[in-house]
C-alpha cells in the first residue's frame, strides 16, 4: 500500500510540474493543493486534507 501511495505522489508532483507558468492565484493554489495533498498522504500517514489546505494556502501566498 505504501508503494501505490508514493507512486501516486511522485505521480501527481510530475504531473503538476509540466505546468511551467501558473499566472493567476487560482492555479498557484489548485498546483499548491493537489502537492500538498500528495505529500500529506505520504509524509503523514493519509492526511491529504490538512496537506491540501496548507499547499493551497502557500500556493496563493508566493508569486
């Protein structure tokens, strides 16, 4: 189960990487929150929510 988890990560950051230029702050959070909600599914034991809402926020945040 692990290993369908961290293949789904590493899938979903490549995925949302090929987007080279997020220009308005809707896309920075969706790019932001579909990471977060990666790693907080790897790093913390499937707490994709909590990730999401803090890799949108940031998202939003940097320019």
């Amino acid at each position: 189960m692990q290993k369908i988890l961290s293949l789904t990560a590493v899938v979903a950051i490549l995925g949302v990487s090929a987007c080279d230029s997020a220009n308005s702050n809707l896309e920075r959070a969706i790019i932001g929150g579909a990471i977060g909600c990666a790693a907080g599914e790897v790093l913390a034991d499937g707490r994709c929510v909590e990730g999401a809402a803090v890799g949108a926020g940031i998202g939003v945040l940097t320019n």
